[in-house]
C-alpha cells in the first residue's frame, strides 16, 4: 500500500505518509500465482510511504485497508479500504487523506 495526504482544497497536490497502518486480506484466488500470504498487516515507511508485501499472492481478489488514525489525532479522514483484482506481478492500492 501506498499511502498519502493532500489538502481537501487541492487533491491533487499529494504527499507521501510514513506509519499508516495497513492490512490485507485475500478474498478469492483467480488462477495459478505467485506468493503465499493470504493476510497482511503493517506500517507505511520511508520517504514515499510505502509498505510492500511481495509474498502476499497474485492473480487474486484482494481486500486492502489503510488506516490513518496511527499518525493523526483524531483522524481527518476515514479508514480507507479498496478491493481490487491483483493481477501476476502484483498490484499498488494507493489511499490518500484528504487534510
């Protein structure tokens, strides 16, 4: 997940978050793929606000969950959660607050 805040006024206008928490959970496999994690959990680091997972599987439905409360008080936005198809060689679920 990559995670990212931008003033409500100017959405486009993104800055990387360090220490969102996120997680992930594998909702239906697709096909044959890579990995062998069905769940996830962790913290966005470093100057881009990333967290990586590369053994979660691909080729498969996924249930991903950023939530900001872990670096805002109290939180300006809501927990953020997607769910998209992961194709082969991975995919980036990107969740920004709008502040």
């Amino acid at each position: 997940m990559v995670s990212f805040e931008a003033p409500a006024e100017n959405p486009s206008d993104q800055s990387p978050v360090d220490g969102v928490a996120d997680s992930g959970q594998k909702l239906s496999q697709v096909g044959s793929g890579n990995g062998n994690m069905d769940t996830f959990e962790g913290y966005t680091q470093g100057p881009y606000g990333i967290d990586d997972h590369p053994l979660a599987r691909d080729n498969a439905n996924w249930q991903v969950t950023g939530n900001f409360a872990t670096i805002f008080s109290p939180a300006p936005c809501n927990v953020g959660q997607q769910t998209h198809f992961v194709p082969l060689g991975g995919a980036e679920f990107d969740e920004t607050c709008r502040v």
